[in-house]
C-alpha cells in the first residue's frame, strides 16, 4: 500500500502542477462566473434580461411589410388591427411592391388576390420565416369574422367558446423530469468530457513512460498494480477535483447573481442528495472504468503518436454509452436506457439518468451497481496484468489479442510450476 499512496501522490501533484490543468481549469470556472452574471452585467448597462415590473424593457420597431390589395377583397383597417406590431405600407402595383422589396424598403410584400389567397414577395428565404405564418393567421381571423356575421353569428361569442382557458394542477407522484432534464444534462455531459480529457491523459502518460525507459525501473521497484492503480485512481482525483472547483465556482456566483436570475436556476444547484450519491457512486467507478480502459492502450503502444488510432474503439464505444444515454434522455423509462443501465459500458451515465428523470427500484440500483463495481476492478486488475507485460515491449502497437495469448501462456506456464 505504501508504494500505491507513492505513486498516487506523485502522479497527482504532477498533473495538478501542469500549466494545461490550471489554466482549463481557470477559464472554465470564469466562462461559468460570466454566464451566471450576465443578469447583473446586463442591467448595469440598461438592458435587463428580466422584466421586474411587468412592463416592456423597450419599444421593439415595427416590422415593415408591402401590402397590395386587388379587387378590394379584404379591409386593410382590420387587418392592420390584427397585425399591430407590423407596419403595413400600402402600394399601388406589383412593379412598386417588388421594388420596394428589392431596396429593402419593406421585407416582405403580400398582394392579397382573395380573402383566402394571396401572393408573397421576398428577397431571400430563410430556415425560420414567420411573415406568411402571420399573414396566414391574420386573414384567417378576417375570413372567419366575416363569413360568421354573413350567417348572423356574433364571432366574439364563437372565439371565447373556443378560446377559454382549461385550468389543471399536475401533482407529481415520480421525478419531475422537464426540472431534473437541465442539471442532468449538464453533469453527465460533465462526466463525458473529463473521460474523454482524462482517458487520453493516462494513456499518454503511460506511454511517454515507455519511450524513455522509466518503466523498466518502476516496475522492478514496485508492483504493477500500485503502479497501474496509482497512476489511475490520481488522474480521476484530478478530474473529480478539476469538475470540483468548476462546479463550485458556478454554484457560488449564482448564489450571489440569485436576486438577479429571480431565482430561476434555484433548481439546477438545489439536486436531490440521492441524485447527487447517485452521480458520485456511479459517476466515480465509471470513470476508473474507461480510465483502466485508457490505461492499457497507453501500455500497448510505444509512442505517444500512436494513441490516437489505439484509443479509438474504446472512444467510440465510450461515446456510444454517451449519445444511448443523452438521447434516452427524453424516455427515462424506455427500454433501451434500461437495458443500458445495466452494462457497465454504459451504467454509470444511464441509471444515473433513471434514477434522476425516471422510475427504478433499489433493487436494479443495487445490481447495476454491483455489476460495475466487479466489471471496474476486473478491468483494473487485468489493465495491471497487461501493463507489465506490454510496458516492457516496444516497436509497433500491441494488439490486444496478441498480449491475451501471451496472458494465457503466462498463466499456463505458472500453473505448471
């Protein structure tokens, strides 16, 4: 144990120490301080994001729309009423209007051929146009008006009937997941990319170790597994340290802007301390897991070059896991989530995500917990075993059925003696 707690602290200090570590950290922590301070920033210059005293923040400029009218079909008093907020410039011919929208005089034009019909004129479309969605509803109101009073029917009358409010109450007897939707997001996203940073840093490590020879002499001084654990339980602490202090700094400057946001984000720093154990349990071992994963790829390459193509399958399976869990987000009870819940590929983020947004017993908690608990010290003990021997072989990355069969005949060979 003693070697461990060496390597351990070693290995942290040395990360902790790295400019890349405090600087990530640093401009993380301040884009969080920033975000969460836009409200007071923003009413210090005059243009407050929320509206204390139930009034306009300012008078918005009007929306300036071409309008020809053939053959009198409509009256453009009443729709200007049903359009306030736009101003409707009246023109003689089509040649004026398409001028007028080619200069940018109005942005649009709309030459009304019928009660229900009408031609649009734009300079360029968009993804989101809002213009012909306004027009379609204002005529439409035109057209209903008018069509009720031919038939002698009061169209107030018909428009309250049809408009009035339903009132309701939700009670809440599960989880609450449109509130719970936003902090889970932001933690498992959290999660995925300190794996991602983190994974790629233990392999690098590892591997630079290899290419000037320091692991000849570390593995004779001390145990693989000290080495191996050591070097993976210290790159975990500096992620959960590094997602620490990020978190903190985020939860102590909306404490202080809380007045500002009217307490709007309450609920993203307020988690429920089972979601939070939950997170801390699940969150932690999956990490070591795709960590030791990391790990032994560092240990079959020679050069740090080669980890990019090395890491790949376990990065791609990684961010399987990610986008099952994120996009069973919507569907916290679905099937797939809660098949995913209990692979430990994939359990840390998805019965993360159920027990936060959906419904699931202590009972499927404790299984997918032990089956991850088990997967994560398998994989740590095997990573020990594959990083003695592919530590000490160079040339070429090894391939992982290569360092199996070499795993197998070492096993056979001292079950022999």
């Amino acid at each position: 144990m003693r070697n461990f707690f060496l390597v351990l602290k070693f290995e942290l200090l040395n990360l902790i120490r790295k400019k890349a570590f405090r600087i990530s950290t640093i401009i993380i922590s301040l884009i969080a301080i920033i975000a969460l301070t836009i409200p007071v920033i923003a009413d210090k210059f005059g243009s407050p994001i929320f509206n204390k005293d139930d009034k306009p923040i300012e008078e918005v400029e009007k929306a300036h729309y071409g309008l020809l009218i053939e053959k009198d079909s409509i009256d453009l008093a009443a729709l200007k009423l049903l359009l306030p907020h736009i101003d409707i410039v009246d023109v003689d011919s089509k040649e004026e209007l398409s001028q007028s929208v080619k200069d940018g005089d109005v942005e649009a034009g709309f030459i009304i051929k019928s009660p229900v019909q009408y031609e649009y004129l734009v300079m360029n479309t968009s993804t989101y146009d809002s213009k012909q969605y306004e027009m379609d509803e204002a005529l439409l109101a035109l057209y209903r008006d008018e069509a009720l009073s031919a038939e002698g029917i009061d169209s107030s009358t018909v428009s309250d009937i049809y408009n009035v409010p339903i009132e309701h109450d939700v009670e809440v007897l599960g989880k609450d997941s449109m509130k719970n939707y936003l902090y889970t997001y932001i933690l498992v996203f959290g999660l995925y990319f300190i794996v991602i940073m983190y994974g790629q840093l233990i392999a690098m490590s590892i591997a630079s170790e290899k290419s000037n020879r320091a692991m000849e002499i570390l593995i004779t001084s001390t145990s693989t597994e000290s080495l191996i654990f050591g070097k993976v339980i210290a790159g975990a602490l500096a992620g959960i340290i590094q997602f620490a202090i990020i978190l903190s700094a985020a939860a102590i400057a909306y404490r202080i802007n809380a007045e500002a946001w009217e307490h709007s984000l309450d609920f993203i720093f307020d988690i429920p301390a089972e979601v939070l154990l939950t997170f801390s349990i699940f969150g932690i071992l999956g990490y070591l897991f795709y960590l030791f994963a990391f790990g032994i790829i560092g240990a079959l390459v020679s050069r740090t070059e080669d980890i990019g193509a090395s890491a790949t399958p376990v990065t791609i399976i990684f961010m399987i896991a990610f986008f099952i869990s994120m996009f069973s987000m919507n569907a916290p009870d679905s099937l797939l989530l809660r098949i995913a819940s209990f692979v430990p590929l994939s359990s840390f983020m998805a019965m993360f995500i159920r027990v936060s947004m959906g419904n699931v017993s202590n009972l499927h908690v404790g299984i997918s917990l032990a089956l991850l608990i088990i997967s994560t010290g398998g994989i740590g003990l095997l990573g020990a075993r594959i990083y003695a021997l592919g530590s000490l072989m160079y040339g070429n990355p090894v391939k992982f059925r290569t360092v199996v069969k070499l795993l197998r005949e070492q096993r056979s060979l001292n079950s022999t003696r």
